[in-house]
C-alpha cells in the first residue's frame, strides 16, 4: 500500500492531524491506522478538560504560561509553553466548529472548571467524559472526509528506514529517514509495508509500562519504542506522572479515575484518621500540582499502613456533583459508594508520559519526514511535570503545526518503493503466549517496586538488571516466534521502562515527577535527558 499521509493513531492528535491535511489535499490519499479500534484511544478517556484561557477579563495568556512553567519545574521550553497557551483557543474553536460540546451556565457561557495547578478557572469540558465527546466529534467529521481511509486491528511493528535498504543507520547518522511501516495485518495475520511521503507518530501514551495505570489496554508506548529502535532521539522519559486519585479496586485494570475537577470542586483529601492532610504538604493544599499531590498520598500512605487515602465529597452538592460528574457518580453506586455518604477510596496510578519523541516546535522529529504529537511526543510544553488538562490542548496545536509544516514538505517526498518484504524466515508459532503475559506482568511488578513515585538509587540499579534480563528473554522469542500484537507490545513496554530508568539514573537530582531521596536537592543544571 502506498499514502500520501500515514497517520498512526486515531486519538485526539492523529484525527486532528488527519482531518487538516485530508481536507487541505483533497485529491491526496490520508490512512489512519490503529492497532484495534478507532475510539479505543487514551483520548476517550479523559475526563476533566481542556485547559484554554477563555474568560479573558478574569484570566490571562500570561497566568497560564506562568502556571505551566510553575508546574513544570524549570524543565519546560518557554517558548514552546508560549505557542501551546496562545495558539490554544483557536485550536478548541475549531472542534467546537467539528460540534464538540463543551458544557455552559445558565448564563450560557462555557463553564470553567479548575484543576491542580492553575490559579483560574479555565477548563472547558463535557460533564466528566470530554475526551469521548471529543473524539467523537472528530470520528464524526472523519465520514465526511472521502480521501481519508480508516484501518483499524492493524499493528504497526516498526518505522521503514535506510536500516531497511541494508545501511548501517547509528545515532550519529545525521539524514535517517522514514520511508513509512510495518504493520501486522491482524485480519490476515500477516505483516505488510504501507510506504508514506509523510508519516505522523499519534501513538499515545505508555501506562501500561505499570500495574497500577488510567491507561487503556493499547497504551504500551509502540511509538516511542519504533522511534528508539530506528535510533531517533527521546527525552526525558523519567516523568512519568501519578494522577493522585485513581479510584482503588484491587485487581482491576485500568484504574477508574476520579477526575481532579473534582477537587476543583471542592473535593477534599482526607487519610485513613479522617484528617485533611494536604495543608501540611503545601498551601495550595488538594489543588497544588499533581507531583506534589501524588508524593503527598504516598507518603501517608506509607505512615499509615494504608493502600489508599479517602477523597471526601460528602460535604459538596448533590445536584451539583451529579451533573458535572455523572459517570463517576454512576461508577461509585456501582461499587457500593455513595459519594455523599461515604468517602471514595484512592490511590495514585500511572497516568501520563511527559518525556517522549523529541520534537522541534513544528513536530519534527529527528527522523526526517517523520513527525510526532500526543502523548507519544516530547515537545518541551510540560517540563518535569505536566499542569493538570493540558495535554488535549498540546495535541491539538501540534497536530494544527505539523500539518503547516508538512503541508510545504509534501511536494518534495516521492515513495521508496525499494524497500524489501517483511522477512519472516526463522520464525515459528508462538508455543507458549503465557509466557509473554507473564512477561509483562514481571514488567509492571517492577517498574511499580522500584521506579515509582518514590525512586531511590539502588532500586533503580535492580530495576535495570531485571529489566536486562527480561530483555535478553524477550529479544530471543522475538527472533524465534512469528510476530503477534503481545509479544511487539511487550517489546516496547520494556524498552520503555528502559528509557524510564535509563533517564532516572542520569538525573541526579529530585525535579517534578522525579523524586530520588538519595539526591533530594535541585541541581542547578537544567537539562533534558536525551536519550
Ligand atoms: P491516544 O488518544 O492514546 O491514541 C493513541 C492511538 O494510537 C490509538 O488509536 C492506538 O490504537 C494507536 N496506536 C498506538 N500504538 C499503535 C501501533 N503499534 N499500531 C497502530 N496503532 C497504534 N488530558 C487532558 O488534557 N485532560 C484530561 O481531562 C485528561 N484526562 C485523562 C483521563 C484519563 C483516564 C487518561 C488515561 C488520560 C487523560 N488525559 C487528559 C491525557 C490525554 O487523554 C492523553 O494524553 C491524550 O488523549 C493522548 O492523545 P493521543 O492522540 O496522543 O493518543
Ligand atoms: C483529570 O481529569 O484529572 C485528568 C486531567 C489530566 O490528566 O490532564
């Protein structure tokens, strides 16, 4: 198959991309691949908002930078903080233009919710499910765009370099260049190559790389993994971000959040004594940002013997709460809680990846005529530690600079059509797929214990040893055994908990989301950490 565009990924930032350059090229041919469905995305669920200065009498371009830089923690690239934030309500009026609803007043005026880490109300949302209202408004506008074609239960296995024409491609090779994928056709089961001029990573997040996560099934960090291995560069993988209140179930998988509008809201977080412990943590107490929230619970956590802390919502509206927050409302009768009698059990849980494919300001990546944004990518907005909803916004105003720039590119890329044939010699059928799933478990079950929320140096050693092994392991079944979605998955997961540990080690210092206690002071270099 050959494309104009490939577009990996039907989230937020893969439809936005989409629609843009489909609708700008009409007589040039745009496919969408995702790897099940198309709504199955981290996209659907998220909850909260999306972050955009909106009430500009009360609020400021200037406060929104100021708190994404606060939140940040001196990591983030200013300039990059600047375009997001002012490029960010023209991007949420056009999906407003797709018909995504946001909710309004009485006055009729779009209701501003607040998060952790913003000094003002500023995020637009759809009760408690926006990313589904969102995304269903981009699936929507997807059927009326003719020259866009939708592949779904197609994985892709790797980006198609110069590696594949037989050169020898390093980290030093200074022109690699992405010629479009592999893809495990998992109607056929067999792996086929989608040559591209252009080809746009959207692959999302990685929280699968845990045992306790928000994320879906599909978030397994494939992107960043092909990216790695075609040896393009990543950064700052350490900081990984906790959300403070994942809804505690033991045994289920993915963790239910409970949004942090909710605290926003008036929410309060209370320890297994019932006391309000956020006020001996920070003056910003239930709403300071997210890193000093999770590391708060944890740490209470650990004094008290506890597995999770309480989210008191006694006190708040009925009336209220039931309309900004109906899922969670329904979700918490399902297992027995009353919210306004009972207090909601939580505990933090793997949530979003700040690091990722670095990026330039038009979502370049190092690999030529390869871009990347969502999730998967890095482009300097959140620093050590992303501001609560800004993520939605991040993905739609790189998705809107990615189409400008390769809207220029695409005269000037013509199809490699010398690339070989999937070569499949040498491999059998999987005889044991339990021991992938056991694979992956070991996996969570070590990035959990030894590179969470709390890191220290010797526990990230034997995270690194373990992870070795599990990759030797790992890389031989994979030359041996026919390629499935399981086994490139867990591929990826360990090279991403490679990536994380690889970039805890080198940072030493305690910064945002990376917390070591054997180097608990800043340093007073503020770097990245390419990898
Ligand atoms: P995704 O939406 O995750 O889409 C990834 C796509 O890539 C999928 O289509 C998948 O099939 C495809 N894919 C991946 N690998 C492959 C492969 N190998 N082959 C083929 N296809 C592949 N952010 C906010 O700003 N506000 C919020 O309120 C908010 N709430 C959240 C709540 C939850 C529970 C979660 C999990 C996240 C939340 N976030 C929120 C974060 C935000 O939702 C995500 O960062 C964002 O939606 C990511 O969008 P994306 O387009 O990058 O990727
Ligand atoms: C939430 O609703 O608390 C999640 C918001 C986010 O991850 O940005």
């Amino acid at each position: 198959m050959q494309t104009d565009f490939l577009v990996i990924g039907s989230g937020i930032a893969g439809l936005t991309y989409a629609l843009k350059t489909a609708r700008q090229f009409p007589d040039k041919k745009v496919a969408i691949i995702t790897k099940t469905q198309a709504d199955e995305t981290n996209t659907k669920y998220a909850q909260g908002g999306i972050a955009g200065v909106w009430d500009e009498e009360k609020d400021s371009y200037d406060k929104h930078i100021e708190d994404t830089l606060i939140a940040g923690d001196g990591l983030c690239n200013p300039h990059i903080v600047e375009i997001v934030v002012k490029e960010g309500p023209d991007r949420i009026k056009e999906i407003i233009g797709y018909g995504a609803e946001f909710d309004k007043d009485e006055k009729g005026e779009y209701s501003l919710g607040k998060e952790g880490g913003h000094s003002e109300n500023r995020i637009l949302h759809h009760k408690d499910v926006t990313g589904r209202e969102m995304e269903r408004a981009l699936l929507a506008q997807l059927q009326e765009t003719p020259n866009i074609e939708l592949i779904n239960h197609c994985f892709v296995v790797d980006i198609l370099t110069q590696h594949h024409l037989g050169f020898l491609v390093t980290k030093s090779t200074t022109d690699i260049t992405c010629y479009g994928v592999y893809v495990l056709n998992l109607h056929t089961n067999k792996i086929e190559k989608i040559l591209a001029c252009i080809t746009l990573l959207a692959t999302g997040g990685a929280g699968q790389a845990y045992r306790t996560t928000t994320n879906p099934r599909i978030a397994t960090g494939d992107g960043i993994a092909m990216v790695y291995r075609a040896k393009g560069r990543i950064e700052n993988m350490e900081f990984i971000q906790f959300h403070p209140t994942a809804l505690y179930e033991p045994g289920v998988s993915p963790s239910f959040l409970i949004t942090e509008a909710v605290r926003g809201d008036g929410g309060i977080l209370r320890n297994k004594q019932g006391e309000a412990f956020m006020e001996r943590y920070d003056s910003r107490r239930d709403l300071a940002p997210r890193d000093i929230v999770a590391r708060a619970i944890d740490n209470e956590m650990k004094k008290t013997g506890t597995e999770y802390v309480y989210l008191d919502c006694r006190h708040m509206d009925k009336e209220k709460f039931i309309h900004h927050f109906p899922n969670i409302y329904e979700k918490c009768l399902s297992i027995g809680i009353d919210v306004q009698q009972q207090m909601i059990p939580v505990a933090p849980a793997a949530h979003y990846s700040c690091g990722g494919i670095k990026t330039d300001e038009w979502g370049r990546t190092s690999i030529q005529h390869l871009y990347a944004c969502g999730e998967c990518a890095s482009t300097g907005l959140h620093g050590a530690n992303r501001l609560a909803s800004n993520s939605l916004l991040e993905a739609m105003v790189f998705a809107h600079r990615c189409y400008l720039d390769s809207m220029e590119k695409i005269g000037q890329v013509s199809f490699e059509t010398t690339i070989p044939d999937w070569n499949a010699k040498g491999t059998g059928e999987p005889k044991e797929m339990i021991l992938i799933t056991q694979s992956q478990k070991e996996l969570q079950q070590i990035m959990s214990d030894y590179v969470g929320i709390v890191r220290t140096d010797v526990r990230l050693e034997r995270a690194m040893k373990r992870l070795d092994l599990l990759f030797t392991e790992t890389e031989d079944l994979y030359r041996s055994t026919k390629v499935s979605p399981q086994l490139c998955e867990l591929r990826n997961l360990i090279t991403v908990g490679y990536l994380i540990v690889k970039g805890a080690q080198f940072r030493k210092e305690s910064r945002g989301l990376h917390f070591n206690t054997d180097h608990k002071e800043k340093s007073s270099l503020l770097q990245n950490t390419i990898l």
